[in-house]
C-alpha cells in the first residue's frame, strides 16, 4: 500500500470513529408533558429555570397539578407552573467511559501520525521509528485520557420539561 492511501485510509478511519462518537440525542417523551415529572424520582438532582432567567438547582421532592416543590439549598422552594420555563434532570456520571474512549482515540491518532512520520522517512533508522511512533502513541493515549476525564466528568443536563 502506498503511504498516500496508507495516510487517507489512517485519517478516514479517525474521522469516522469520532463522528460515530457525536452523542445521538432522542426524546422518547414529550417535553412539553406536565405529566412527565411525575416520573422523576423523589430526591433527584434537577435544574429549574424559570421565564425571568433565574435558575433553581435543588433535589425534586413532588409535583401536583400546577406546582413544582424543590428542595434548594436556601430550603423548600414551591413553583407554579405558570412561571417555569424548562426543568431539567441532572446526572452525574462516570468519567471512566469517556477516558477510555479519549485514551483509545488518543494512542489511535498518535499511533497513526508516527506511522505517517516513519514512511516518509528513508534514512534507514527503522528502529527509531518504531520508538518515535511507540513514544506518540502514548503521548496520544496520556494526552486523549486527560481530554475524555475532563469531558466526561461533567454533570450531564437532561431536558424533562419545556414550557410552550
């Protein structure tokens, strides 16, 4: 294989396991269903914004026909629901996932620009290369694991309710 199909087959296939990464996002309820907070556990973590722009983050503690009740910090806070623009479930999830799939993209992609490196290079020091493109791949996989822990660590926002 030549070394141009060998670099557009290497930067093809990174591209594509990066945009087969993009989060898929699907709605299975109606957003704009009152009736879909009833389906939250008591004492979830939620993010209530209201129409004037103001955010209230608490634990859910109930919610009846046209109020909210959310446990703030500054205690029990009720919400009508005539002024409550969206709520929105908080979650807080495991960075192990994301610093795998960072680490394995990183040492991929680092991998393949030694690899890159090492074909146009001719001078006859093979075993260099080998070192050059065994050295970017783990700089790669360090650099892709502390990416993918830091984005993975961060709280995920998923939309319950969305006033119309």
């Amino acid at each position: 294989m030549s070394h141009k199909k060998r670099l557009v087959t290497s930067v093809a296939l990174i591209s594509s396991l990066l945009c087969s990464l993009l989060p898929a996002v699907a709605q299975t309820a109606s957003t704009s269903d009152w009736n879909s907070l009833q389906r939250l556990a008591g004492d979830t973590k939620v993010a209530v914004k209201l129409k004037t722009g103001k955010t209230i983050d608490g634990h859910f503690k109930s919610v009846s026909d046209s109020s909210v009740t959310v446990e703030a910090k500054s205690g029990a806070v009720d919400l009508k629901r005539d002024e409550i623009a969206s709520v929105y479930e908080v979650r807080r999830t495991s960075a192990t996932k994301s610093t795998m799939l960072g680490m394995g993209i990183g040492a991929g992609a680092g991998a393949a620009l030694g690899a890159v490196g090492a074909a146009n290079d001719d001078s006859g020091f093979d075993k260099l290369d080998h070192a050059v493109t065994a050295g970017l791949a783990v700089v790669g996989a360090v650099a892709g694991s502390v990416t993918g822990y830091f984005l993975g660590r961060r709280p995920k926002r998923i939309l319950i309710y969305q006033n119309k």
